[in-house]
C-alpha cells in the first residue's frame, strides 16, 4: 500500500508538470495564425447608417475570435487540471495515517460495524474472511477478520495496528498472547511502528496479564481500550471501551423505524435469560410472580447458559426488546452486559441493578461512579435501582405513561445511544491520532 501511495503522488507530480509545461506552449510558443492590422474604429463602423463592416483595403483577420476563445479554454483547462492536482495532493495529506485493525475477538465487529458503521465484504458472517475500509478524521482505516486471518498468512498493510483480543477467560489468553507475540515481532522487524490494543477483558477485571505488553511497563503497546470498569484506567494510555451488543451471537445493527419509535408495545418489560441460583435474578423472578407483574411481561427464563442462540430463540429475544418498554437487566458475573446495548438498539429502556459485583473492577479513585462509570459519565438515560423490590413502584409509574410520553422517551434513549456510539468513534479516532501521529515541531 505504502508503494502504491508513493506511486500515486509521483504520478500526480508528473501529471502537474505536463501540464504546466502545456499551458507555456499554448500561451507563449504556439504559432499563430497571421493577422493583420486591425481596423481603425473609424473604419469599423463604416459608413453613417451603414451596419455592415467596410473591408476597404483592410484585411480582417476572421480566426482571431477562435484564437481567443482557444486560449481562454486552455487556461480553464489548465486551472481545473491544477485544481483536481491540489485536491489529490490535500487529500493524501489530510488522510496522514493509515490503520490496520485485526479482528480476532466479536467485539471487533461492534467497533466496526457499530461503532464506526463500517461495511463488511462479503456480507456472509460465516465467510473465512471479511474486510472493509473507510477514511475518518486524517486516518485511513481498514479492518479484516475471520478464520483465515493467522499470524504470518496475511498482508499487512499499515504501520500501525489496532489488536482487537479477548482476554476473558484462560484459553482466550493463551490465544492472545500469541498475536501479541507476533505484533512485537512485527514492531522489532520495523515492519509496524506502533500498537493498540482493544480487549474484552475478563468479567472480574482481572487483566493482569495484559500489563508487561505495555509501554509504560517496558512492553511494545502505546494504547489499551479494554471492557469494564477497569481499576487502571487513566485516560493517558488506558480507555475503558463499551462491552456493546452481543456480535458473537450475530446481533444485527439496528436501523430505528417509525413504528419501532411510536406503536404501542405489548409489554410492560421483558427479561429473558439465565436464573443462575442464590442470584439476585431468584430474587427478580420471585417478586415479579408475587405482584402478578410477571403476566404484564415478557419472562423466559432458563437455568442454564446458553452461548450460542437457535433462530427461534434469537427472533424472540428480539422481538420482546421490540415488543417491551423496559428491559430488564440484572447483575451476571459483572453488572455491564450486553443486554444493555441490545436493549438501546430497540428503544427499550434498559432497568439496571445498579450494584457492584466481586472481582477487582472499580477499586480505585477515579471510579466513584462505578459500577457503568463510562455509561454514567455519558449521561445514559436509564433507570438504575439497588434492590429489585423497587421494581414494582417502577412499573406501576409505567402503568400510567402515556403513549406520547413513552415515545418520547425512547426517541431520547434511542438518539442518546446514537450519540454515545458517535462519541466513542470520535474519542478512538483521536487518541490514536494523537498518539500515533508524529508531532510537528514546526
């Protein structure tokens, strides 16, 4: 890529200096035709009354109006030729960086295809690999995933690289650790320069692991956007990075639609997934069935997890986001779930249990927000509560909405998340930009 740049702007550079060298010719060394001397004004007009031009012994010279005309054409030429040169020239310059992002976890596919609304080729989820590119900001972006995507089995094209891993659990570390093994070998061959690094990190924020890659730590990674309320994010070099939809089970990018924004749903709220036991889900379950409220939702629950949905069960989860003004979502292993974002693509107002999980998130300083400190901190519109027994209160404030006010609603919740997805592009493109573009001393 970086050969067919240089060859793009030596042919330009070649283009612009035919040109130049035409426009010289037309204006200063073409011959012209011979004209003679031009009729005295006196001449010209002619005879008092008399319309017509008189020729008397002066010759006309009838090309001289092509003449003119041929050189005001080759000017305009020339201009629109150097104008289409300097918009060429202005645009390699504006699109100064070029990233190549690896996808080798299911959250890259939110980071691409939701948050940046990025397109995918082919448009099969189960093709061996998929790519796509975009220009955004001064940096041009390309993005590959799939099966076929194996360390030292694909052309990279870019001097700077955005790992995207999953690191929640062992096996995926193991797996991890080899494409940052490769990245590094990359970095010390001088083939890449610099590295990013987004992670689904673990569930109880235990990312321990990640830190020697590090550069602040003598490792090779300039920037890690990692998921959950990580204790060590600074806004320095570690981002907390949104958990998102669940990609892995194919959730789709939702387009809003009039009827999605202003029917009347058929549910008050909706909740399907695993019971686990001595959760607090037991406890959702038991007060929805003791006030009757279970019959006012949409509830499926099941005893076991399930990573991998049938199309019968998937078609129902999404219908009873569609079909439902609230969705609930209980605490799992961390209080972010992707039940959160699927719920905002519907416009169903997500009930969080707002309370902290075990595990090392959120034990620090920064995080007096937490649990959800990035969603918080970007004002999302939802309802927290600390115990579900508040639940009845706030469905028996549902009861009396009207359909106006739950329209409302859901268009603010559905264009907050719009919003939230813009932001968090905009944040990515510019911390990479302001890390990885050299800094001009000039």
């Amino acid at each position: 890529m970086r050969g067919a740049r240089k060859r793009l702007c030596s042919a330009l550079i070649v283009a612009y200096g035919l040109f130049s060298l035409y426009a010289a010719y037309t204006v200063f060394l073409r011959p012209r035709r011979s004209a003679a001397r031009r009729p005295s004004h006196r001449d010209r007009r002619g005879p008092r009354g008399e319309n017509h031009v008189a020729l008397g012994n002066e010759e006309w010279n009838p090309w001289e109006g092509d003449e003119k005309n041929e050189l005001v054409a080759s000017q305009q030429r020339y201009e629109a030729n150097l104008k289409m040169i300097q918009n060429a020239r202005s645009h390699l310059e504006q699109t100064s960086l070029r990233v190549q992002i690896w996808g080798k976890a299911a959250i890259g596919l939110y980071l691409w295809q939701h948050i940046f609304g990025g397109h995918l080729q082919p448009a099969d989820v189960t093709a061996q690999w998929r790519e796509g590119s975009q220009n955004a900001g001064k940096t041009y972006f390309s993005f590959i995933t799939g099966p076929s995507v194996v360390p030292g089995y694909f052309s990279v094209e870019a001097e700077n690289v955005v790992l995207v891993l999953n690191g929640r659990e062992k096996a995926k570390i193991t797996y991890a650790t080899q494409w940052l093994h490769y990245a590094q070998t990359l970095v010390q061959t001088h083939k890449v320069q610099r590295v990013a690094v987004v992670l689904l990190g673990n569930e109880q924020c235990h990312n321990d692991w990640i830190q020697p890659y590090l550069k602040r730590h003598g490792g090779f990674v300039n920037l890690l956007f990692v998921t959950y309320d990580y204790a060590l994010v600074n806004e320095e070099d570690i981002f907390q990075w949104p958990l998102g939809v669940a990609t892995y089970r194919n959730f789709p990018v939702v387009e809003p639609s009039w009827s999605m924004l202003h029917d009347p749903r058929s549910y008050l709220c909706n909740f399907l997934g695993t019971v686990y036991r001595n959760s607090s889900r037991e406890i959702l379950m038991e007060i929805l069935k003791q006030s009757g409220l279970d019959q006012l939702c949409w509830i499926a629950a099941r005893d076991q997890w399930q990573p991998q949905e049938t199309n019968e069960s998937f078609k129902n989860y999404q219908d009873a986001l569609l079909q439902s003004d609230l969705t609930l979502c209980p605490v799992g292993i961390n209080t972010e779930c992707y039940r959160i974002y699927e719920a905002c693509s519907y416009g169903s107002l997500p009930v969080i249990e707002d309370v902290m999980t075990l595990g090392d998130c959120g034990n620090s300083s920064m995080y007096h927000s937490a649990p959800l400190q990035l969603l918080k901190t970007m004002g999302a519109p939802f309802i927290f509560i600390k115990n579900w027994k508040e639940l009845p209160a706030v469905l028996e404030k549902e009861k009396k909405m009207s359909l106006q006010e739950k329209i409302q609603r859901r268009k603010k919740l559905m264009e907050w998340y719009r919003n939230f997805k813009a932001w968090m592009k905009q944040k990515f493109i510019n911390t990479l930009e302001n890390s990885f573009l050299p800094i001009d001393k000039g």
